[in-house]
C-alpha cells in the first residue's frame, strides 16, 4: 500500500481533478504597451465627442418635431373630416365667411377695389373647395389634364420610337 501512496504522490503524475478541459499552450504571451494618446488623439475624441452629442440632440429635436407634426395631422384630418359631414353645414358656411374675410383682408392690404374683390373671391372660392371637395372643379380640370398629358406623352412615345 504503501507503493500506492507514493505513486499518486509523485510528480510525474496529476491528479483527475487538477486537469483542465482545454488544452492550455504553452506559446508565447504579448502584451500591449498603454500609451497616453497624443495630442492629435485628443483633439480627434473631443471633436468626435461634440458631434456624437450635436447628433443626439438633432435626433431627439427631429423626434418632438415629427410628434407633433403627427399630432398636428391627426388633429387637422379629424376636423376636416367633421367639417365634411352632411349635417354640419354651419360650419361650413363659417369656413366659407372666414376665408372670404380673409381675402378681404388680404386684399385691403395689397391694393384697391379689385383686389380686394378678386381676393375675397378666390378665398370663398378655396374655402368651398375645402368644405365641398367632391364638387370642386379644380379636381375636374386635374383630371382632364392628367389624361391629356398622358395622352401627348404616348403620342410624342409612339413618334420617337417610330410606331403609330
């Protein structure tokens, strides 16, 4: 026994629990040096920096911007559509009057009687196509110029590219 107790005590032998799962090398081993950074480095990651923070700030200005432009939208859309039911036509005369006055008043400011007439008529005008857009004729005449642009420019297609 007492054999035993020498062998497992030998150096040439190791014991189960003292071996790793990985194999270790034996190789060389480098470190790298800390330097301080140079001047260059500094002004570098302070310039650096500064942008990093100048972007952030920009990102969360283009984010309360963006809510409430979407708020604002949401809101705009919500009272159009309010101002488009059938049964609500007081306000829609008051959408008329308001933007005929304020043609009038633009108009007032910009010269005689004939702007101010012209104005007062182009702003009822916008205000009824605002309350009434399935019966403006403004989208009649895009149309109609949508279709004739389209109908020139296979024309002038057909021509260059020698069909009929």
């Amino acid at each position: 026994m007492s054999g035993e107790s020498e062998c497992s005590s030998s150096g040439g032998q190791v014991r189960l629990d003292d071996l790793s799962f990985y194999s270790s090398s034996s190789g060389p081993a480098y470190t790298l040096d800390r330097k301080e950074p140079g001047m260059v480095q500094e002004n570098v990651k302070v310039v650096r920096e500064g942008l990093l923070e100048g972007v952030t700030l920009m990102r969360q200005a283009k984010e309360a911007v963006n809510h409430i432009v979407d708020t604002g939208i949401a809101h705009s859309s919500a009272a159009h559509y309010q101002l488009l039911e059938e049964d609500n036509l007081p306000a829609r005369v008051g959408v008329i009057a308001a933007t005929g006055l304020v043609g009038l008043v633009v108009g007032s400011l910009r010269g005689r009687l004939v702007k101010r007439v012209v104005y007062t008529m182009v702003g009822v005008g916008a205000g009824a196509a605002v309350c009434y857009p399935e019966q403006c004729p403004v989208r009649e005449a895009g149309e109609m110029v949508y279709q004739e642009g389209r109908k020139n420019a296979m024309v002038a297609y057909n021509y260059v590219a020698g069909g009929e």
